[in-house]
C-alpha cells in the first residue's frame, strides 16, 4: 500500500511539474520570450523565469490535489 502511494506521489509530482513547466515555456513563446535565445539577454531570462514558476506552481497544484484526494479518503 505504501509503494502505491510513493509512486503516486513521485508521479503526479512529475507530471504536475513538467506540465506546469510547459505552460509557463509556451506563455512566454507567446510574449516572445525565448529560453533557447544566444547569451543571457532579457528575452531568455524572462522565459527561464516563467519556465521556473509555471513548474513549480505545477508542483504545488499536484501536492494539493492529492492533499485533497487523501482528505476525501480519510472521510469515507
């Protein structure tokens, strides 16, 4: 049972991150904002940033989501 839910959590983890990642990658497409842009320039920063956040507020949304799957569980 408790493999289970490590491999649930290390799952959604990744899944909420790299999803989240790729949100934040495509809105900064449509700002133009490159992260694959020659050198450091604002244009890459800008991107690395939304990049960064977009994965980590994935993150947090899969950690939440399974806060409340396991809440719900522990009511019924």
């Amino acid at each position: 049972m408790r493999q289970k839910s490590l491999l649930l959590e290390g799952l959604s983890d990744g899944i909420g991150f790299l999803g989240g990642a790729l949100l934040g990658y495509w809105i900064g497409r449509l700002l133009g904002l490159d992260i694959f842009a020659e050198g450091y320039g604002n244009s890459a920063i800008g991107g690395i940033v939304l990049v960064g956040l977009g994965g980590g507020l994935g993150l947090q949304l899969a950690r939440r989501w399974r806060a409340r799957r396991s809440q719900a569980s522990k009511e019924d």
